[in-house]
C-alpha cells in the first residue's frame, strides 16, 4: 500500500515539474514540432456571443451516449426561447461496426428527433457537429479524421470527413439539413460558456475521456496556414488526452491496462484521468493487493478479475462513502463485483476505499497540473504581471456527478496557482455546455461567414 501512496499521491514539486513538461508539449506541439499534444487549430476563430438568432441544431457524439438538441436563440440577446433534448444509447455493436452504420443511426436520430419535436422542414436547418475524436481541422466545417480513441474501434472512421459522412448519411433520409460547424467538445463547452460569459477561455471535459481547448493568438499557431484566417484569434484544441512525458506517474497497473484497450500505448494521460478508466485502474490495484497482502483473505476471489468490473461511477461512491463502518463500500463489492459479503471486511473495505480515492485525487492532480500549465501559457497565472478574471468552462459526467473530485481538483490549482491567481480561476461546471456549444457555434458562424 505503502508503495502506492507514493506513486498516486502526487506532492506538489512532481506536479510542477509535469505542469512545466506539459507546458513543453504544449509549446512544441503549437510550433508543429514532435509532440504528444497535438495542438491543433480548431478553425473556430468566431465564438458565440449571445446575439444570435435562429433554429439550430447539434448532434454531439464521442463517448458512451450521443445526443441530439435543438434550440431557438430569440432577438433578446443571450437568451434561449426553446430547448429540446434526446440523449440515445449507443448500442453495443455500434462501437466496432462500419463507421457508415453509425452516421445512419446519426441521421436517423436526429431527423425522428426533429419530426418528434414539430420541426417543419420547410426551411434548411444548420447543424453543429460535436465529433469528440483527434480531428484535423481544414475548415470550420471541414476535417480528417485522425485516430479512434475510447471504446470505439470502427472500421472506415479514420480518414474520413466527419462532416460528409454525416451529411451524406442525412441526405440518405432526404431531411433538410446543412451540417455548418465541425468541433469536439471541449471546443463546444468553451463555446456554451462564452454564450454567456466573456471572460470563458478554456474549456475542459472530464467525461468518458479527457481534452482541453482554449483561445489563442493566431499568430503563435505554427501549425496554421498564412491566410487561413483574418481574424486575430482562434480556439487551439490541444488534445491533452495523448499527453505523455517522464514525469507522469504511470504505474505498473495503468501498464497492463493500457495493454487490454484499442488505442494501446497511447492517450497515457486520458487513461489515467478519465471516467472511463479510473474505475479499471482501481480494480487493478485492489486484485493487485489481495494478491500482494491478502486483501480478502488466504485466497483472491475470481470475481475481482473481470476486466472493468468497476465502473467509475461506483468507484466514486466508494470515494464519498461516509457510512457507518463503510457498509456502502461492502455493498458496493457485493452488487458489482460479486464479492462474497463474508470477504468484505471493515479492513478491506477501508483499503478499497483509500484507493478509489487515491486514484481519484491522482487524476485531479493531473488535470490540475497541466491546466496550470495552459493557464501559465496563455499568460493568466499571474505570472506575467496583471490579473485577469479566467473561467475555465467545464462539461463531462465526472464532473459533473463526482462531487469529492471537484472539491480534489479545486485543492489542486489552490495548491499550484498563487492564492491571488486561483481567486481569479473559475472553474464553472456547464452543463450539456458541449452539446449546447455546438448549436452556438453553428449560429455564430451561420452569423458571420468568413
Ligand atoms: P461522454 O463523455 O460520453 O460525453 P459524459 O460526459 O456523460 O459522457 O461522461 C460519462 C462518463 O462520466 C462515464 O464514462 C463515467 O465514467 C463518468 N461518470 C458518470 N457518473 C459518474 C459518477 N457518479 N462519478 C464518477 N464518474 C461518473
Ligand atoms: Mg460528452
């Protein structure tokens, strides 16, 4: 146990010293050098601004769910005079079949959706399209994609355009849509917040996966072609999910983890952050323990070895469990993983319970980490003098649902960022802000075409 505590909780001279790794990436990655964040415009340069007006839509797809929404942005300035949402399952062969079968079960959801909620047709209806995988962005509403990431490991994805495989895939259904704006979700989060919000420059989703977007001068983006736009500024997508440097504290547990996914020997960081793994590296460390130190007695029960039996959702609640002799925990192991209740000892469940918190703080002190380090970058950390008030803008079921990990995240930027400079951070849950976002950000740049 000894030994984890040293690897997972993190003191704050390791954490400096990966907020300045990721500050290199990040700075590399922006030049177009080598690196592991790939930096990548968005090509959003107009954000939303609360003027708009009009029926949008979004459909916003990347992790466990996917969801259609529409709204009516009305004359009086920021304010939303209709909104509707479907969330839909992804059902499980979704997840590996051809990626033309899951733009169908796209189009088709989002014209039933559209019939469902009255919407006539008799007009073209712009669609924001929140795509939350590795994306090279050629144009607003233009991209390649890059890689899988997550669960998915589809055939016909990678290469593809986005945006014409869903628009294709409408036009299939003959429906009246026009797909205007191509992002991921941190892009849409930080467009949901600067709806409201002009002091919004960077958004961050703890979901199902990680990443972290944020407004940059066009003049430090390497990467971008001279001409590709006039205006000064643009939304950077850094892609912190594939974040790897020496510092990092991959353990031997994140190692063989790593082994069992699609996207093996990459996103490092987002394995060790996000909703979809923490659970798994929880489990891994506890089987590693009844193993090393006889956790649940002379004998490791079977039921601890079934790969991503505990899910992220539970191993929270085992990390808030403040019941009497953690009774919640026992009923925890019993209800999803099987444990025998005679297994689960007042001992052992404090164990479990001190490494879902473990692995829990070690993924706030990550995030922390390098959002102090883009904090820094972009010149709002106070360390280039001026204070400005800076709402980091933030969307995803871990946050949102997690109610220790923000308490855990906060702690961590009080502890890397001057008292003064994290008065200034806020950190502002939005929610369904990436969804949200996306149908801002088709009206803003329906709004202002280049
Ligand atoms: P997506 O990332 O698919 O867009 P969400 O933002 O809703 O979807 O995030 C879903 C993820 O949030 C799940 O993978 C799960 O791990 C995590 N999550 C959901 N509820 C909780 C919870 N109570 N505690 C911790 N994590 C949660
Ligand atoms: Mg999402």
């Amino acid at each position: 146990m000894a030994q984890y505590r040293s690897s997972l909780l993190l003191p704050e001279d390791r954490l400096l010293k990966i907020r300045d790794d990721f500050i290199k990436e990040a700075q590399a990655g922006l030049r177009g050098e080598n690196s592991s964040c790939l930096m990548m415009a968005s090509m959003m340069d107009v954000l939303p601004n609360g003027e708009e007006t009009g029926d949008f839509f979004a459909v916003d797809i990347g992790g466990t769910n996917f969801r259609v929404i529409l709204v009516s942005l009305s004359e009086s300035r920021g304010e939303v005079a209709r909104f509707e949402m479907e969330d839909f399952a992804i059902p499980e062969e979704y997840f590996s079949c051809h990626a033309d079968r899951l733009f169908d079960l796209l189009a088709d959801s989002l014209v039933s959706f559209a019939k469902r909620h009255g919407f006539s047709g008799k007009k073209t209806a712009p669609v924001g399209f929140c795509f939350s995988f590795p994306v090279n962005q050629t144009a607003v509403d233009a991209g390649t994609m890059i890689k899988l990431t997550k669960k998915f490991d589809n055939e016909g994805f990678v290469g593809c355009d986005p945006v014409q495989m869903l628009q294709q895939a409408i036009q299939r259904f003959k429906a009246p849509f026009k797909v205007v704006a191509l992002l991921n979700d941190s892009v849409g989060t930080l467009a949901g917040a600067c709806y409201e919000d002009p002091n919004a420059k960077v958004g961050v989703i703890l979901g199902t996966g990680t990443n972290a977007c944020y407004v940059e001068q066009v003049a430090k983006i390497g990467t971008l072609a001279k001409g590709a736009t006039s205006r000064p500024r643009m939304v950077v997508n850094t892609e912190w999910g594939n974040f790897t440097a020496a510092s990092l504290p991959i353990t031997q547990a994140d190692r063989e983890m790593d082994e069992t996914t699609p996207n093996a020997g990459e996103y490092h960081f987002e394995k060790m952050v996000s909703g979809m793994y923490m659970g798994e590296v929880a489990r891994r460390i506890i089987l590693q323990l009844a193993e090393d130190a006889q956790l649940f007695g002379p004998s490791v029960p079977d039921e601890l070895r079934v790969p991503w039996a505990l899910s992220t959702p539970a191993l929270s609640k085992i990390a808030e469990d403040d019941s009497w002799v953690l009774s919640g925990t026992a009923q925890i192991l019993a209800d999803d993983l099987h444990l025998p209740a005679s297994r689960c000892t007042y001992s052992a469940c404090s164990t479990v319970k001190e490494v879902c918190l473990m692995v829990s703080r070690r993924s706030a002190a990550l995030v922390a980490a390098c959002l102090a380090g883009l904090l820094r970058h972009i010149g709002r950390d106070g360390s280039h003098g001026g204070m400005q008030a800076t709402t980091v803008a933030v969307d995803g079921g871990l946050f949102e649902h997690f109610d220790a990990y923000r308490g855990f995240l906060r702690d961590y930027l009080d502890l890397l960022l001057t008292p003064e400079v994290s008065a200034m951070v806020q950190l502002k849950r939005i929610r369904d802000a990436s969804s949200m976002g996306s149908a801002y950000l088709a009206a803003a740049v329906t709004a202002s075409p280049e």
